[in-house]
C-alpha cells in the first residue's frame, strides 16, 4: 500500500518538542516501510492545499498523520484531517472532529462532564471559549493553569500551580498567564496525588488498552509541584527530567484501581469515537478517586516515548503497533462502505441545516471548484426560501442520520417535459458501493411521475472526471454532444441524456 507520511513543518527555530514530530515520521516509516508499504514523507504548514496537491501526486492510499501544529500553533491541529475529509483522502488516528474536540482542553472536559466522567473542576479559558466560565465551587485550594490547546507541557513552569486561590482570583490570573502558554489558558484545579498515563491501541478487533504507567516524582520536596512540567519533558540536564521516571511496577493492592483506570480509558476511547491510537492522562486523589486530566487524541510515537514504552510492556513491537493503527483505518472504510443501504431512509424536503451539510459533502467529493460548492448550497437554501417555485428538487440519502447522498434536479424552463439532474454527490468512502446508481433510481422515478420523460446531466471532459462519465453511461444515459472549451480551453462540457420512456 503507498502511505504517505505526514508531519507539521519543521525549522531550524523549532524548539525540542517540536523536532521530535522528525523521529517520529522516522520511526514510522521504518516500521512501514519493514511491514512492505511503499512510503514517502510530507510535511505541513498553512499552505494546506500545496500538501493535498502533493498527496494527490503521490496517489497515496492512506494518510499516516502525525501533525501536531501548523505553523507553530497547536489550535490548529485540526485542519490538516479536514482537509484530508474534504479531499477523500483516507487517514489514521482520530477523526477530524475527534481531534478538534480533545485537544481544546476545556471543549474535551465539558465531554468528559456531558459523558458522566469526572474531570477537575476548571475556571476559564481566557480568552473566552467553549466552557467559559466558572465550572468551580469558590472554597479556596490549589490550582494549575494550563494551555487550551498546547500539548508536549508547553507553557509548564514553576508557576504554574498556584496555591489557596478562590476560583476568582484564578480567573483573574490567567491574562497575566496567556503569554506562555499559547494564548488561550484555563486554570484547573489541581489534584494532589498519583498520576498515570494509559495508553489505547487500535485494531480490527476494537481497541486494546495498554499496561497502566504511573509517573514517579523522585526526590521532589514539598515545595516542588508534583507535575510533568516541559523541563522533566525536553531538558535532559534539568533536575525534572532526571527526577521523573515512568513506571510499570505496581503492587496487588493496586490492582481494582488499575481496571478502574483500564475502564475510564476506554470509554473516554468510545465517548470522543477515538481512532488508531491515544492517550489517557488521570490524576489518583488521596482517596483513590480517578479524574481524568486530558485526552491525547495523537500521543508521540518516538521510540523514547510512553506509548513505545507501553507497547513493550504488553509485548508488541512498534512493526505490530503500525499493524493495528493501518487495520483500524481499513476496518473503519470497509464498516462504512457496507453500511450504507441497510439502514438507508430516503427524503425529499430539506431541512434547516442541509445547506451546510450539503455544500460539505461537495467539498469532500473533491471534484468541485469553491464557486460550485457555493452553488450546491445555494440550491437547497433556494429550496427552503422559496419551495416549489424554486424549481428544485431533492433527493437525499441518509444513514444513521448521516447525510450520505443527494441528487438535486429539476423541470427545463420552456420544455414540455425535460429535466435537469443538477448535481448528484456522494461520500468519498461510499462511492462504488451502489448508492449512486440507488439514488439515480429514485430521482427518476419522482421525475417520471412528475411528467418528465428526459433526464439531461453534464460534466467535465477533463480527464478527472472520466469516472464520472462512466457512471453516467453505466446507468443508462447517452452522450447526445461536446460543447468545446466550454469550463476552459481544452476543457469542454459533456451532455448527456437519459430517455425514461
């Protein structure tokens, strides 16, 4: 399989934790390359559209995506997998509003609350955001102040944790706080206690939660918080890091919190439908209560890391790991792929949100310029203003309530008894499946019974949309001519006609 590699971009200015993103592409596409794939690497950065040109060019199957940042800023993680939605372009890890989700802190912790699962209380962020506000009791305790968005402990540093402050006074600090920590910060309140990573694998077979790690805070004073700040991560001479160690050793009266944690880490891996491999970060109270800190939706693959560490702890090499991170994918397009029409419900009349949802699945079809998916959109809105009278007709396929399908179509103006089929579009990862052909089926039938007796559908003659063509000419319609240079020079429009009769 040809799987494309790809990082955020990196500089000669990029600090510690965003060179080791350089390690990792090179661990993965060792292991890639060792399990047969043909592999390449790409990098990043905001000029997305130059990266999906380059992954079209390779004509990459899948896309191993290990971008933390565009450009510095970890607020942007989210992009590069929609884009790659919007492109059809198949993807590891978390979906990309799974990644959206949990790597704003407090959009994951207000999850974590609406799932039933215990997170710290928080105050914040500021700048305001998703969970503004005081999500706290104003007893006085102590607190950390965290980056929104910022993983790898960026922004972690002696002040972080702030003692015996009311929920309001911590509001207040978090301007003063904003510049280290990327901006947007919240202030969470900070557990006193154990803390323990656990990290979850991907697979054909569902996901499997990996040997429980507790992190070790050695020789740390009563004055010295008790946290994995960005010195115990990335500087190697710093007494954090070499104060800190990962541990795997634990005794037998550890055993019922150990499957406490085993269970909150795979439903924290169903409630943000988590894919391909993750992390979940818990602090232990005194009283032996779990609370969940933050979700990981793309932990570091480095060799050095606690996800390797945890693989080797369960047994499994990182050849294995990649293994299951590519059958999690796979196993995800060939569910959907066989889904479709058996759960499939069909309607006619739009709804409020269908313009949106429509001008989307355009985009994601990848064959369509900006102006066109506005057009898609314009239509269905047209629809809902006007009715009727607008001329427009629908049918859209859902699955699930997923919007997988629609034709839109209408009468010729001046004709007795023609129609248009204005625009047929389905999901990238559905296409081949029949649903096309279904949905074709139907927007016939409505326009038989509404009087019509010819169908007329165009497209480009560019070399792109031979597949559209031949879908065309499979379901019965036949080339009537070629208007040259119609879109462009050398890019004529294709007429075709369906006779019902």
């Amino acid at each position: 399989m040809r799987v494309a590699i790809v990082h955020d971009q990196i500089t000669s200015a990029s600090e510690p934790d965003a060179r080791d993103v350089l390690v990792q592409a090179q661990a993965v596409q060792q292991g890639l390359d060792c399990l047969g794939h043909e592999t390449k690497v790409f990098d990043c950065d905001l000029d997305l559209g130059r990266t999906i040109r380059a992954l079209k060019d390779f004509q990459a199957a899948v896309v191993f995506n290990l971008v933390e940042s565009i450009q510095g800023h970890g607020r942007l993680i989210h992009l590069f997998p929609f884009c790659l939605d919007a492109a059809g372009l198949p993807y590891t890890g978390a979906s990309a509003e799974a990644m959206s989700t949990t790597s704003n802190k407090t959009a994951a912790k207000i999850g974590l609350r609406t799932g039933g699962l215990s997170t710290p209380d928080w105050v914040g962020p500021f700048p305001a955001g998703p969970g503004s506000g005081l999500h706290a009791d104003e007893q006085p305790s102590d607190w950390i102040i965290k980056s929104v968005w910022e993983h790898a402990s960026i922004g972690l540093d002696d002040g972080a944790v702030v003692r015996n402050r009311t929920a309001r006074e911590i509001m207040a600090l978090l301007p003063a706080r904003s510049g280290v920590l990327g901006k947007a910060c919240f202030g969470e309140r900070f557990i006193h206690g154990r803390e323990f990573n656990l990290s979850l694998l991907g697979g054909k077979t569902g996901p499997l939660v990996l040997p429980p790690a507790e992190i070790q805070f050695m020789d740390y004073g009563p004055d010295r918080p008790k946290i994995v700040d960005y010195r115990a991560k990335w500087d190697e001479q710093s007494f954090e890091y070499q104060h800190t160690s990962r541990s795997f050793e634990f005794s037998a009266a550890d055993e019922p919190l150990l499957l406490e944690l085993r269970r909150l880490a795979r439903q924290c891996w169903d409630l943000f439908r988590l894919q391909g491999y993750a992390r979940v970060d818990f602090r232990v109270d005194a009283q032996g209560r779990p609370w969940i800190l933050e979700i990981n939706a793309n932990p570091c693959l480095a060799p050095d890391a606690g996800f390797a560490a945890a693989l080797a702890r369960a047994g499994l090499t990182f050849p294995q790991a990649l293994v299951r991170i590519m059958e999690d994918i796979t196993t995800s397009l060939a569910q959907s792929r066989k889904a479709p029409l058996s759960s499939l419900a069909l309607r006619e009349q739009p709804k409020a949100g269908d313009p949106g949802r429509i001008r989307r699945l355009v985009a994601r079809t990848g064959f369509f310029s900006r102006e066109e998916e506005a057009v898609a959109e314009e239509l269905v809105q047209e629809r809902l203003d006007k009715g009727e009278a607008s001329g427009y007709y629908f049918v859209f396929a859902e699955d699930a309530g997923r919007l997988i399908g629609y034709t839109c179509f209408g009468p010729i103006p001046c004709t007795e008894s023609s129609f248009d089929l204005y625009w047929i579009a389905v999901e990238p990862d559905l296409q081949a499946q029949g649903l096309g052909r279904h949905l074709l089926l139907e927007s016939a039938k409505r326009i038989r019974a509404a009087g019509g007796k010819r169908i007329y559908a165009d497209t480009s003659q560019r070399a792109q949309y031979q597949s559209t063509r031949a879908f065309y000419e499979r379901n019965g319609f036949c080339q009537e001519t070629i208007l040259a240079d119609f879109y462009a020079p050398g890019d004529g429009k294709v007429i075709y006609c369906k006779n019902l009769e």
